[in-house]
C-alpha cells in the first residue's frame, strides 16, 4: 500500500459493524490456495452488490483486483480507521 501505508507503520482496523464505501482501506484475506491464505491492505475501487474490487495504492507492483479478481464482501476484515 505504498505511499500510503510504509512498512512499519501501524493501522487500527474495525472489525465489528461497519460500512464499506468506494474509497475506503480494507484488510481483507485473499486465499491463494485450499491451504494458503494472505491478509492485505487494499482501496475499495468499486462494489456490486456483495462483491467488492480492491486496489493496491502502488499500481505498478501491486497483487489486488487485477490479479485475484473480484472478492466477496464476507472476505473483509474490516476498514481501517486509523494509521500512523
């Protein structure tokens, strides 16, 4: 999520009753596999219905949306609210 979450930096997620809008920062868990998964930071870039697409900030290098495809709303952690 570089420039805008470093490495090292903390973040503050809300788990429990909250909304996600287009814009947002999630943490949501992407399976790569039966056995393998990956909690990530990313942007809401856009939501249908219980589907959400998610961006990494840094488009260059990023593995989001782009790569996994579309994620179900039930994959998101939570929205961040704080980071520092």
């Amino acid at each position: 999520m570089l420039p805008t979450i470093k490495r090292g930096d903390n973040v503050l997620v809300l788990c429990w009753f909250f909304k996600v809008e287009k814009g947002d920062l999630v943490a949501v868990h992407i399976s790569l596999s039966k056995k393998e998964g990956r909690d990530m930071i990313k942007r809401v870039k856009a939501i249908k219905g219980e589907e959400v697409f998610v961006l990494g900030d840094n488009e260059k290098v990023s593995i989001d949306s782009r790569s996994f495809g579309w994620i179900n709303k039930k994959d998101i952690i939570g929205r961040v609210i704080f980071q520092s």
